[in-house]
C-alpha cells in the first residue's frame, strides 16, 4: 500500500498533467476561435452568410459546369482532332 507522501506526489504529478492539458486545449481552442472569426469575415467579404456556405459552393459548382460545357462547345473540336492525328 502507498503511504500517504506518494500518493500525495501522484495527485500532484496527475494534477500538473491535467493543468498542462487543459492549457493546451486552452491554446488550441484560442486558435481555433481565430481561425473562425477570420473566415466568418473571409465569407463577410465575399458576401455569403455562413448558413448559406453549402447552397453557394453548389450554385458555384453549376456555374463552373456550364461554363465547361460552353467552353468545350465553342473549341472547333473537328480542326482540333485533324490536327491531333
């Protein structure tokens, strides 16, 4: 059985672990707070909301789709595949 001075060591060992933990956690979540309010004002700028992110990235993918497709239909693919052969 441990006597009473190292089971005081081991809470104090334990202690300065979960103090250094939580500081950690602390710093993290100190960045991760940043990080957040810099692209909140990143979407501010770009004149999105944030409960509108998901619907905007997919109006944006469409846009890109079609301007694709436009793109590819005005290549003049029948001079293009003579030249290619």
């Amino acid at each position: 059985m441990m006597n009473y001075e190292e089971e005081l060591k081991k809470l104090k060992s334990d202690i300065d672990k979960a103090n250094s933990l939580k500081n950690v956690a602390a710093a993290n979540l100190k960045v991760l707070e940043e990080q957040e309010a810099q692209l909140l004002e990143d979407l501010k700028q770009l004149g999105v909301e944030p409960e509108n992110l998901d619907s905007t990235i997919e109006k944006l993918k469409n846009e890109i789709e079609e301007m694709l497709k436009e793109a590819n239909s005005l290549m003049p693919r029948d001079i293009l595949d003579r030249v290619n052969k």
